[in-house]
C-alpha cells in the first residue's frame, strides 16, 4: 500500500553539491511550502548548517517578521545513496505520525531529496 502524505508534497530536488544553488534551492522549497514566505527575499530569511548529521545535511532557515516574531524550521537533505538503506517512504510515514501524536517535531512538507521538520 503506498503512503499518502497529509503534508506538501513537492516535485523538487535541492542541488546538494553546489552551496549557492543549493541555498536558493532551500529557500525555494521553504516559500513553497510556506505560501506566506512567498513574498520574500534571500535577505529576509537566514541559512545556518547545522553539524551533526550522520548521513543527512541539515540547515535551519529563519525568518524574521520583525523585531519580536521570527520562525525557524530544519531542512533536511537526505545523504547521498542513502536510499539504498532506508525506504523513504516508510521513514517519511512514520515520522508524519509521530509528528502528528506530538512524538518530535512537525513535519510541515516533502521534497525528492530531504523535507522540512519544526525547528527545537
């Protein structure tokens, strides 16, 4: 039986291998999934890597409204070949029902290579 995600699901694959194309990718697949971040540009959101991923790439993207409201979300890029250990769309499905009987972070949306969790 195939998974039916409740979240976005984009047809979009970040480029991993080139650091500027990659960001404008994040940011891309952020605005999607993110309607109300449409509207704004590379200055108004903020990139950081995180260290730390065994086999995935990690970066928070913030973006801050003004001086008091900002909201930060994980971007995560699924390691290279990886795939061949892990079944996506089971590690995907059961972290979208943990995250919805609060076990971790939200998953807000999907993307070919990675997705976007909440931000602890």
């Amino acid at each position: 039986m195939k998974w039916s995600s409740k979240v976005p699901k984009l047809d979009y694959e970040v480029k991993v291998e080139n650091g500027i194309q990659r960001e404008k990718d994040i940011y891309n697949v952020c605005k999607r999934i993110f309607p109300h971040w449409s509207n704004l540009n590379g200055s108004d959101m903020k990139l950081n890597t995180i260290k730390g991923g065994i086999t995935n790439l990690l970066f928070s993207v913030t973006v801050r409204y003004d001086e008091k409201n900002e909201d930060t979300v994980l971007v995560r890029l699924y390691g290279k070949n990886t795939e061949v250990l892990i079944n996506r769309d089971i590690d995907c499905e059961n972290f979208e029902i943990l995250s919805e009987k609060g076990f971790g972070p939200k998953l807000h949306g999907l993307f070919i290579n990675g997705r976007v969790e909440g931000f602890f």
